[in-house]
C-alpha cells in the first residue's frame, strides 16, 4: 500500500471514531464497544482490511501523549500524601498481576514461550482508571479513592511497559537472571535521567520563548522528545514521558501562558481522545485478520475460552489483592494501603478496567522474533482485546450499581468543591476592591460596580450552597438572560463583519472574547 492509502485510512479510522462517539453517546454504551464494532466493520471492506499498522508506529505514536498526558494532570499533592499505597498497587499489584496472568496464559496456550507469556500478562496487567474516575467523580466517590486509582494508573504504565520490554528482549535473546537485573536497572535509571534531561531542556527553553504558537509547539513535541531517543538508546520511553510530565505539570513550565492555556488544555483533551478512541478502531480492524491468522493455528472455540479464563483471572486476581490487604498489612506494616474499609477495597478492585494503554501495548508486540514469524502474535492480540473489551463492559457497565449497592454515590463532590471555591475567590475580590478604593487607585464609580457584580456573585453562590430554591432560581435565570445578551453580541458582530464595517483581524478577536465568555458560566453551570 502506498502514502496516499494509508493517508486516506487514517482519515476513515478518524470519521469512524467520530460516529462511533456520538453513536455511543446516543445509545448510552462504553463508546470502546461502538468504536471496536465499527473497526470491525471496516475491516470487511477489502480495501481497508489489507492495512497494516506497524507495531512500532503503535508505541511510537500513540504511547508518549497519553502517558505524558496522564502524567501531567497528575495532582502532586494528593499524589505525596498517598505515595505509599499507590506505589503499592501501582508496583506490587501490577507485577503479581502480571506474573499471574503469564502463568495462566502459559499453563493454557502451551505453544506460548514463557517470555510472551511475561509479556502478554504485563500488556493486559495495567488498569485504566479513565472510564473508573468518570464515574466515581460523577457518584462523588471519595477523593482518597480517586488519588489512589489515577496514580496507580500512572506508574503502573511504566511498570508494565518495563516488563514488557524485558519479556520482548529475553524473546530474542535469552536472558540470565543477572543479565535481566542489569538489563532492568539500564532501562529504568536511563529512563529517568533522559527524562530528567528532557524536562530540564523543555523547562529552559519555556523560560526563554515568548511565542505563544511556539508554546503549543513544544508542548506537542516534548512527550515525543522524551520518549522516541530514550527508546532508540535502549531505555524506558514510558518513564522518561512520565517523569518529563509529572515534573513540568508540578512545577508550572510544563503549562502554557494564560492567554492560550485554555487553548493548549483543548488541544490536548482533543488529541488524548482520537488517540483512544482510534486504539479501539484499530482494534476492531485488525481482528477480522487476527482471528484468520488465529485459525491457523488453534482451535478458535478453545481460543475464545482462554481469553475469557484470562478475563476472569485478571478480575480475580485484583479483588483477590485487595481483600488480601488487611491480612498483609499485619505481617507487613509498610504495606498500608490507607483503604483498610472493605467498601473502598472492594470499589478500588472492581474499577480495575483495561483501556487503551493495554490495546497500544498489545498491538506493539513484533510481527518476527529473530527471524522467524511470531505465529503466536494473533492469539496474544486477541486475548488482549478480549480482556480490555471484557473489563470495560463487565466493570465499567456494573461499576455504578456496585457503587449504589455499597452506599458511595454521594452526589456529586466536585460541585461542592467547586462553589466553595468560587465563593471564596468572590469574597477575595470584594476584599481587594475595598483596598484598592482606599488606596485610591480605584474611583468610586468604578468600586461600587465592581462592588455589586462580585456581592451578586457571592449571593448566587452561597445560595447554592445553601440549596436554596428560590436563589437557584434566580441563578438559573441570570445564566439565561447572560446567554441571550451573548447571543445579541454575537449578532450585532456578525452583522458589522458582514457590512464591512470591521476588518477579519478584529471579528476574530472580538468572537474569540464573547467564546471565551460563553465559557465562563460559572463553575456551577448546568447544576
């Protein structure tokens, strides 16, 4: 296949995952399952089903934004505060997990070499606490939870990814256990010094450019900066994007100048979801050859069972974890996970999706080992897919009632959080008019308008608070009325562009401030 065919492919995997979210979104089912359905579908045309995607354009492609992505929005203060059961579940759980699932696969499959085995169960052992946090944010699950899930998330990706490179070279080349220490002790402190490296470089230079647009730039470049040489210099790509993230994330240079933050934050919630979201087309594309090549060489019934056995065992094998903590935590104290309620060990082991990190790891494992056809590659994808398909569904579908049976839906406790925030931020506000009219460096014209705006603010907000019915209201009807004199600006706008009393330059930075006003209907907007 030429450029121009894998050009055009890429552009119906793209229109495949746009329908396939606004499907999901009109049928209220996981999008992985639409997206993964459409894939398939795809995959019957002749055309599109002979595309191939390059193992290692899997890795080099979709890996380093959504590690960096993860890592960045990490928060570092609940992060410190639960360092120790996160590196716990993030290290311990993964590698069991990991090994479990090697042995299983093995014990099942046996035409699979341990080493395959190793690195299949270390694809599928990281979970994805993605779709968990959408919906235990939405229950208003306990932020201690959260912190928990999204950091164990966080490192697991780089403790599986390390094993699975490990199992990927002792595939080629066998390895000795002292060769395998050294090995590991290469990948993982070369990992981080070059990602030391690449923050303190990307942290200099943001110091030092002024050009917004330049800005983006290096945002974009910089998880690929960190991750594509570490990995041509035989280190850990996924720890030198991690670190690269955590640390420009904490300490602000990582963040984009205020006037196109907002811009930066879109563009990389836009580029995180087509990367997901195309994983899952591609796993629905490939699977119609996959399952082909898996004919040839076993029985397609027995495999289907392995992979549900599989399922079951990663499932297993995670509750089984978490209700083994307190047990644990008596012979071994440091283990304390700080969840020792069996309502929170029992959420945080059923949250244990699979997502799009296990699918690019899977899809990145070699078409030849040596030179040799990996025969067993077919079979491996397709347990994944099974397995990140299986705990999405299961999981993430069941998810929600397990929280109401167990008494944590609490409602929603971001909103909260969020109002009281902005109430306190208002009363600051009222406070530094009142300085500033003393000061004198505000007339009092101008302070009373200020002065009214803000008291209105506060109002509206300690009435949600409060819940009172009457000011919500009221508060629902100033959001109405401010959305209809947006409206009324826009089209006064439109109109003066139209008749050619305004210039293009300045119809877009007028439009350009009435979106971003739409945008700031208050934290509460929507309820």
């Amino acid at each position: 296949m030429g450029v121009e065919d894998y050009v055009v492919g890429t552009l119906v995997v793209v229109v495949a995952v746009i329908c396939g979210r606004l499907i999901a979104v009109r049928l209220r089912i996981p999008d992985a399952i639409v997206l993964v359905v459409l894939g398939m579908a795809l995959g019957l045309l002749p055309w599109l089903g002979s595309l191939s995607i390059s193992p290692e354009i899997v890795l080099l492609v979709f890996l380093p934004p959504l590690i960096y992505n993860a890592a960045f929005f990490t928060s570092p203060k609940d992060f410190r505060e639960l360092l120790r059961p996160i590196v716990v579940m993030a290290v311990g759980v993964t590698l069991v997990t990991a090994l479990g699932l090697a042995a299983v696969i093995y014990l099942l499959v046996p035409a699979v070499s341990w080493p395959a085995a190793i690195a299949l169960g270390a694809a599928i052992a990281p979970t994805d606490a993605v779709a968990a946090s959408a919906i235990l944010k939405r229950v208003g699950t306990p932020r201690r939870v959260l912190t928990i899930l999204e950091g164990e998330s966080l490192i697991n990706d780089a403790v599986a990814l390390t094993l699975f490179s490990l199992a990927l070279t002792a595939m080629s080349h066998p390895l000795t256990p002292a060769a395998g220490a050294l090995e590991l002790v290469k990948v993982v402190v070369g990992g981080l010094a070059f990602g030391a490296l690449v923050t303190w470089v990307v942290a200099w230079s943001r110091r030092r450019i002024e050009d917004s647009s330049v800005q983006l730039v290096v945002v974009l470049v910089t998880p690929f900066a960190a991750y594509v040489p570490s990995e041509m210099l035989g280190f850990s790509g996924v720890l030198s994007a991690a670190l690269a993230g955590i640390v420009l994330g904490t300490r602000g240079e990582g963040l984009l100048p205020p006037a196109v933050r907002v811009t930066g934050r879109t563009v990389w919630q836009t580029l995180v979801t087509v990367l997901e979201s195309m994983l899952f087309v591609l796993l629905g594309l490939q699977l119609d050859g996959v399952i082909t090549a898996v004919r040839e060489h076993y029985s397609f019934p027995r495999l289907v069972l392995v992979a549900l056995l599989v399922t079951v065992t990663a499932v297993v094998l995670r509750m089984g974890l978490m209700m083994a903590v307190i047990p644990f935590q008596r012979v071994v104290p440091f283990l304390n996970l700080q969840v020792s309620g069996f309502r929170e060990r029992v959420v945080i082991g059923w949250s244990g999706m699979r997502g799009a990190v296990s699918l690019a790891i899977a899809l990145s494992m070699p078409a030849t080992v040596g030179d040799e056809a990996f025969t067993e590659r077919g079979g491996l994808i397709f347990i994944a897919g099974v397995v990140v398909m299986g705990t999405l569904m299961g999981q993430g579908l069941t998810l929600p009632p397990v929280l109401r049976r167990l008494g944590m839906s609490g409602g929603d406790s971001h909103r909260k959080e969020f109002l009281v925030a902005d109430h306190a931020m208002s009363c600051a506000a009222l406070s530094k008019v009142d300085e500033l009219q003393t000061a004198g460096e505000v007339d009092a014209g101008t302070a009373e308008s200020l002065r009214s705006a803000y008291s209105r603010r506060v109002g509206e907000v300690q009435a949600l608070l409060d819940e009172d019915d009457s000011a919500v209201e009221r508060a629902e009807g100033v959001r109405a009325v401010h959305a209809q004199i947006l409206d009324a600006r826009r089209g006064t706008l439109v109109s003066l562009y139209r008749e050619g009393r305004i210039d293009h330059d300045v119809y877009q930075s007028l439009s350009r401030d009435i979106d971003l006003g739409e945008s700031k209907g208050g934290p509460f907007h929507g309820g």
